[in-house]
C-alpha cells in the first residue's frame, strides 16, 4: 500500500492541532493495515465527493480519500472537520 499526500491534505494537516494529528496518526497505521477497519468508520461519499472515501480521526475530524483503479495507492486529498467538505 502506499499512500500519496496532496498539497492540500498536508496545508489542513498543519493547521490541526497536536492532540488531533496524534490521533491522525494512530488512525492511519489502522488505516495502512485494513482501510476498512471498523474502528475507521470508513465509508464512500456522495454528491460531489462520489469518487471519494472517508474515515474518521474521532467524532469530529475525517481524513478524504481517494483509492487508484488498481486498489494499491491511497490519496489523501483533505484533513478537518465537516468544513472540508465545502
């Protein structure tokens, strides 16, 4: 697996607080080992995020993803609360 950082994840990724890029972190070596862990809430969006993925960091705060035709590499494309969905 291997997962590609956008610019923009990693803008919204700094602007998180410590605690919240601890958890961040705890969430994604999850992630690395099953994106569909049930402690990940992952689930598909809709609308205009139909080609898009999230999971959740807590009760607040999702990361977006995106995952290649070939299921290999994930793009992380957005961290933050429900506002990056704007």
């Amino acid at each position: 697996m291997e997962i590609i950082y956008t610019s923009k994840f990693k803008r919204n990724y700094k602007k998180l607080s410590n605690q919240i890029k601890k958890l961040a972190e705890e969430k994604e070596v999850v992630f690395r080992q099953d994106p569909f862990d049930s402690r990940l809430k992952t689930h598909k969006l809709n609308g205009k995020f139909e080609e898009f993925w999230s999971f959740s960091i807590d009760h607040k705060f999702r990361i977006v993803f995106e995952i290649s035709k070939d299921n290999k590499t994930f793009y992380f494309h957005a961290v933050g609360d429900h506002d990056i969905y704007k």
